[in-house]
C-alpha cells in the first residue's frame, strides 16, 4: 500500500492556515488510498536541531569511521532521511515568512539534503519514484499575474531543493492572501474553502503523479 508523508512547520496549531490545507489533503487521499500509510512528521514537535560544528563532523566522516558519539549526532537526520526514502509521496505544508519558508523548514531541509543518501557524491539526486505537494499558505500572494510575482522565492526555493534530491513530479497549492483571515476579513474556515477544489484534485491526482514517474523510469532503463 502507498505511505504519504506528512511534513508540518507551522507553529500556528489548529489555527494555522496551512494545517487547514494539509487536512483536507489527507481526508481526501484516504480516501482515493484505503489501507494507505499515512506518516505524520510535524516539526514543531520534532526538537529539530540546526546544523552545527560537531553535526557537520558526523556528516563529513564515511559511515564506518563514525563514533559512537557521531551516530546519535546523526540520528535525527538519519530517521528523516529514512522517512523520505520511505514515502510514496510527500506533502510539504508551510507558511511564508518574510517571502521564504520558516527556518524549522530550512533546518528539516539541511537534515534530509544528505551526500550518499539522498545526494549523490557527483550532485545528482538520489530520491526516485515520488512526487510532492506543497501546500502553502502565504500573507501575500505570488501566483502568475501578481505584481510581486518575483517575490515567490518560497516555492522557488522548495522546487528547487526537490529537484536537487531527484523529486521533480511536484504541486503547489498556493494559498495566498492568508492575511485577510489575520486581518478580520473573512473567516478562516472561508479562507480554506476557497482551496477545496484545487487541494482535492491535487490529492486526487497523486496516483496519475506516480503512473507518470513509474512511466519515466521504465522508458529510461529501457
């Protein structure tokens, strides 16, 4: 059966916009995925260090030279890595800070981003066979025709890091003008409301994600 892989980093709990986001996801993938595994890997409760000196020592040293001390440095980072690898298919749910994503996100990033796991030693990526969503909730909104459309640096950057590891089948929910909801305009429940279509076709189409992927990978090794 299929695992999705859940990836929360909003702090924002039950009033986050994108948690909204992220649960309609997921009733809809149970359902068009019964007897689906669904792994949930929420950030704000994952203590998840930043990449520090000792950390960068572990990383840099060939696995069967790593001490005992180094190993448990690691762990974390190998129990994320182990997740990914894992998943059938991932959706990423963050909010935009400052036009790019919340520094828990960049630190998960650091953790998975791995030479030898999920990153080839020539740079190529590692992590086949998947696709992603992205559901996001952002104050402002950068989809095509918006004036600050240069701004979107956030989806930019998730797009980027995902082809980096081998993951290009990706979907971006872009939940734009989260701020009204912060502001009074409407309510949160209409905020989401506006997303219901596009999130349930996403989750919908996760199974044409991997029909396609599977299609690639056997016309390459043909």
């Amino acid at each position: 059966m299929p695992t999705l892989l859940v990836v929360e980093s909003s702090p924002r709990g039950e009033h986050s916009m994108s948690r909204g986001l992220t649960k309609m996801f997921v009733e809809e993938w149970v359902k068009t995925h019964p007897g689906g595994n669904v792994v949930e890997r929420d950030l704000m409760e994952s203590n998840l260090p930043f990449v520090t000196m000792p950390w960068l020592g572990a990383y840099f040293t060939p696995d069967e030279q790593q001490t005992p001390e180094m190993r448990e440095t690691l762990h974390l980072s190998d129990e994320l890595v182990s997740e990914i690898l894992a998943a059938d298919h991932i959706v990423i749910a963050t909010p935009v800070y400052n036009y790019n994503v919340p520094a828990v996100l960049k630190a998960y990033i650091d953790h998975i981003v791995r030479k030898g796991k999920t990153l080839g030693f020539a740079g190529e990526g590692l992590v086949h066979g998947k696709a992603c969503t992205i559901l996001m909730a952002s104050g402002g909104v950068y989809t095509e025709g918006s004036p600050i459309r240069d701004r979107d640096i956030a989806t930019n950057y998730l797009r980027l890091i995902l082809r980096v590891i081998g993951i290009e089948d990706v979907t971006v929910v872009a939940g734009g003008n989260a701020k009204s909801v912060d502001m009074g305009e409407i309510t949160r429940d209409a905020f989401l409301q506006k997303f219901v279509t596009e999130v349930t076709e996403a989750a919908a189409n996760v199974g044409q994600q991997l029909d396609r992927i599977a299609s690639r990978t056997l016309i390459t090794s043909d």
